[in-house]
C-alpha cells in the first residue's frame, strides 16, 4: 500500500508539473507568434488548468476503468464550486463579474444539462462526445471572436499578466517552448496513469467503489492546478479571475473533458455512467450549478458567509459519499437533517439575501 501511495502522490505532482509546463510553454509559443495575450487566457491559460482532468479521465477511458473516469469530471466540478470558491471566499470576498453571471454561468448550466441528458442511457457515446468537443470548439471560436470587442482594462489585465518572451528569456526560444510542451504531455499522460492505478488500488483496499475514489481523492487531486490559480488570484486580490478560473473550468470539463472520454470510447458501449452516478451525484453537480446564480447576483460577489456554505455544502457531500459507502447507520439521520433543515434552512437565507440586494441593484 505504501508504493501505491508514493505512486498516487507522484502522479499529482506530475499532472500538477505537466500542466504548469503544458500550460507554460504553450503560452509563450502562442504569444510569439503573435496571439494575444488575452485570447492565450481565455483558452490556452482557462483550459490548461484542466489538463489533468482530461489526463486522467482519458487515460481511464482507454483502461475500461469507466466509474474512475467519470467520477472524476462530476467530483471535480462539484470540487470547484464548493470547496475552490468556498476557500477562495474566504480569504477574500470575490467579485463576480457581470459576463459570468449573463454568459458564462448559463453556458456551464446548459453543459451540465446536457451531459445529464447524453448520459441518461447509461452512457456517453462515441457520437454523443464528438457533439460535446464540437460544442467546446464553437464556444472557444466564440470566446475569440468575443475578446475582439474586449475592453482595453480588460485586454490590459491580460497584458499584465502574460507577456510574449523575449529571446533573452530562458523560455524565449522556440526549441526551449516546443521541450516545455512536450516534457507537459509526457508528465500529464505519466501522472494520469500513476494515479489511475493506485487509485484502484486503494479502491480494493478500503473495501469501497471506484467511483467513490473517483468522485473524491481523484478530482480533488486533479483540481490542484485550479485550487493554486483561484486562490493565488484571490490572495492578490484579482478576485474576479479567482471566479473565473473555476466556471470556465467547469464548462471544459463537462465539454471538452467528458466528449473526449466518449470519442475515445469508439468500439465499445461508450463511457460507462453508473447508476450510482445517474441518481445522485449528477443531480449533486446540476443543482452546484444552478446554486451559481443566487450566489452570484447576490450582490454580485461570493461573501465570505456564502464561501462558509459552500465549504459546508462540500464537507457534507463527501461525509454522505462515506457513510453510503459503509452503509453506516447514522445516513439515515444525516440524510434527513440535510434534506429536512438545513438545505431548506439555506434556500430561505439565499431568498432573503436576494430580496435584500434588489432595491440597490435597479437603482444603480
């Protein structure tokens, strides 16, 4: 078990170095050749944070270990909101900007949906994921065509943040960006399949599913790049892009992460999706979702209150996930105080809040 765990952890650090060094040389590149510093943002810098979630999903996929793969895009975005945005609130209350609350939180909705719907029959077929990744590539035409119109604060933040490398820079030179990329794709590819395997391996040792690794240790271990971008940004009080990061995060995993898991299921059923995950925590993932908007538009920030609950919202998932795992016999209980007050108890306070927060907003 010890060499599982030295395994595990080895191939976090990987995913976590691959994605910096994917991330890291693909920008540069980009920007030497003349890319915008904020179109390399919206696309190269917002999905590289989730290249070990395609790592690992994909990586899966091919070893026929479905509950792995698809337990760790559904964790992982139930990871981001709660537990990212919850810890990055708490440090700091966190601007929402007004693009997220109009485009980006719908579109991530509409994505959530739209997975729930392709995976009703059990699975994500072959056809059913080239339809996901097309729809990733519309929206990041989109995304491009848009940063066109952009601001010059907004094209300046971006500025700021992402400069072309000078020849004198250490990664200036193309050969040294083309090494950067590929050293990234081998350290994702490696790390996925370290992490893969010792995931099951602890699965068998503690006696529960793979799914529950999946939907726990794996996409908390695969969300490290977005925990380090949203409260690193948060923590120099770029609070927007702490947001951000996490909902355009949740959009490519749903878009790009799970359509690329059903296209390299072509041959088989598909990319398996368990029951287990059809009637629990799918709909966990939806209503984070759709929790988004209230939170958002109330007063158009995260409080530190709200991070409070989200944090809450998380430790309450994972205690559920462990005592059904057991079939402990306090989940009854649990599961009656949370459906019977205290989500109840939160769905009045988010009202409350909302109402409180209008007569200011139509004034301004």
């Amino acid at each position: 078990m010890l060499l599982h765990m030295v395994f595990f952890v080895a191939g976090l650090v990987a995913l976590v170095m691959g994605a910096s060094a994917l991330v890291r040389g693909a920008s540069k590149l980009a920007l030497s050749v003349g890319i915008s510093p904020l179109v390399v943002g919206l696309t190269i810098v917002a999905f590289g944070t989730s290249a070990p979630e395609m790592a690992v999903t994909v990586g899966a996929t091919l070893e026929g270990q479905y509950d792995i793969a698809v337990g760790n895009v559904i964790g992982s975005n139930i990871f981001n909101v709660l537990f990212i945005l919850g810890a990055s609130a708490l440090i700091v209350p966190l601007v929402v900007h007004t693009q997220l609350i109009r485009q980006e939180v719908p579109i991530m909705i509409g994505a959530s949906l739209l997975v729930l719907a392709f995976g009703m029959d059990g699975a994500i077929s072959w056809i059913d994921g080239a339809i996901l990744f097309g729809l990733l590539l519309t929206y990041t035409a989109f995304l491009v065509i848009q940063s066109r119109r952009a601001t010059a604060a907004e094209s300046a933040e971006f500025d700021a943040e992402l400069k072309p490398a000078t020849a004198a820079e250490w990664d200036g030179k193309l050969p040294v960006q083309i090494v950067l990329i590929a050293i990234g794709l081998v350290l994702l590819v490696l790390g996925s399949g370290w992490l893969v395997d010792s995931s099951i391996a602890f699965a068998r040792f503690f006696g529960v599913s793979e799914l529950i690794i999946g939907l726990t240790i794996v996409a908390a271990g695969t969300s490290m790049p977005e925990v380090a971008t949203s409260i690193t940004a948060a923590l120099k009080g770029e609070r927007d892009i702490a947001v951000g990061n996490v909902v355009g995060s949740n959009t490519f995993n749903l878009l790009g992460v799970v359509g690329l898991g059903g296209m390299v299921s072509f041959g088989s059923a598909g990319l398996v999706v368990a029951d287990a995950v059809l009637a629990f925590d799918i709909w966990i993932m939806l209503a984070v979702a759709l929790a988004c908007l209230p939170v958002f538009i109330s007063g158009r920030e995260i409080a530190r209150w709200e991070g409070a609950v989200f944090l809450g919202y998380y430790v309450a998932y994972v205690a559920y996930l462990i005592l059904a795992a057991q079939q402990h016999a306090a989940l009854q209980g649990f599961s009656m105080v949370m459906l019977g007050f205290v989500v109840p108890l939160t769905i009045v306070t988010m009202v409350v809040v909302m109402l409180r927060q209008k007569p200011p907003a139509s004034a301004g």
